[in-house]
C-alpha cells in the first residue's frame, strides 16, 4: 500500500449492497438463477473474511458497516431525481417494479430482499452495523452511513481515516461511494476481487480509467493481500 499501513484506530471496512435485491430471482435487479448465477457469488466469502479480520485488528464490531440499499414506497414518494429513476415521469424506462409496492405486487418477501443478505448476516452479531441509504452512493444527505462512521472515529479526529471499501455494483454504488468518500477526505482502499457488477466491462472500464484517475487517494488491494497486511 503506497500511502502507508493501517492504523487500527482509523479504519473501518464498508461493504456496500450485499443483499439479495441485487440477485434473488424474485426482484427485478436479480438473476434467473438466484445467487449461484449472480457474481456476488464469488466475492461475499473474501468479504467476510476481511470483515472478521477487521473486527479482530480493531477490536471493534463498529468497524464493519454493511449498507443497504433501500427502494420507496411508490415512485412519487421518492426524491428529486429518483422520482424519475422510479418511475414518476410518464413514457420513460423507469424502475417502478423495484419499488415497494412493485415489490408486492410481483409477491416478493420484501424485508428479505432490502435486508443484508444472509450469508453475511453471522457479522450482525459480532457487532457490525447496517446503514441504510435511498440512493446509488453512500455518503448522501438522507444516508446513515455518515452518522455510523462518525460514532467509529469519534476518537480519530484530526487524522487520516481509512476506508475499506468492498460491494456492489462496482460501477454504480460502490464507484459513487468510494467518489463521496474521497471528496469527505477519506483514504480508501478497494479490494478488487471483492467488488462486483453484473455489466463486467463497465466493471474493468472503472479499473482501468476512473478509479486510476484518483490514484493519489486510492489504493488496490486483493483480499489476500489484505489479510496478509492486517494485524
């Protein structure tokens, strides 16, 4: 890691949108063939190893957040432009059908789909926290992610904080959070074979062109190295 090692009291591990809205076949952003068919497949064992090895260096369950995307009511009670994105402009592709209301109408286990999905709930009891947000990126005004972080390095100010920043999608929510991050002075760490997106190349365009364009506040690193730096 080019901008140094970690330091137990700044550090926190964010993994974005782990739940089954993004691959049970019941959702409209899932897969026909649930979770085996989804690339979030591959990626939650190496996240929540990292998750553990995190709690183990910091001493600390905080240290773990786990954000969930949520979805609204109906399209018109949803915010400015995502009033749009859900639906509330007449003649244009929406995603009405992700909405709660789409959601039962279609029959879906609603709580189920918005929650962390379960392979990584065990983290819940050894002390993560969840943070809840209404749009792509994390750090949005109306997101709880900001709050949770702020209870984390209550004791850190003045100092560098870092990021451990693992999730889906690649290309749209964690891409937006770890750009919100940056622009709140945090120092992040993408794990690149922790991340995952079901639009593959957009996923490599975001490695090889955007993401290197912030190479002086963001580091790369694989799981394996990671566990292998911590601690």
């Amino acid at each position: 890691l080019i901008k140094g090692p970690f330091s137990p009291d700044t550090l926190a591990f964010v993994v974005v949108d782990m739940q089954p809205l993004f691959y049970d076949p019941s959702s409209p952003w899932g897969r026909p063939g649930g979770l085996p068919a989804s690339p979030m497949s591959g990626i939650w064992p190496r996240q929540l190893a990292l998750a553990r090895r995190v709690i183990e260096c910091t001493g600390r369950g905080d240290a773990v957040v786990l954000t969930t995307f949520l979805v609204p009511p109906n399209s018109s009670s949803s915010s400015g432009i995502m009033r749009h994105f859900y639906g509330s402009t007449p003649g244009w592709p929406n995603e009405r059908a992700a909405t709660r209301e789409g959601l039962v109408a279609n029959g879906a286990d609603v709580p189920y789909l918005l929650g962390v999905m379960p392979p990584l709930q065990p983290l819940l009891a050894e002390g993560a926290r969840v943070a809840a947000k209404w749009t792509p990126g994390a750090f949005a005004e109306d997101s709880e992610l900001p709050a949770v972080l702020a209870v984390r390095f209550r004791e850190a100010r003045g100092r560098t904080k870092t990021l451990v920043v693992a999730g889906v999608e690649t290309d749209y929510c964690v891409l937006s959070t770890v750009l919100s991050a940056i622009d709140r002075y945090y120092r992040v760490v993408l794990v690149t074979d922790a991340v995952a997106s079901s639009q593959p190349n957009s996923q490599q365009a975001q490695f090889d062109y955007t993401f290197r364009r912030f190479d002086h506040m963001i580091d790369f690193a694989s799981s394996d190295e990671l566990l292998g730096l911590l601690c």
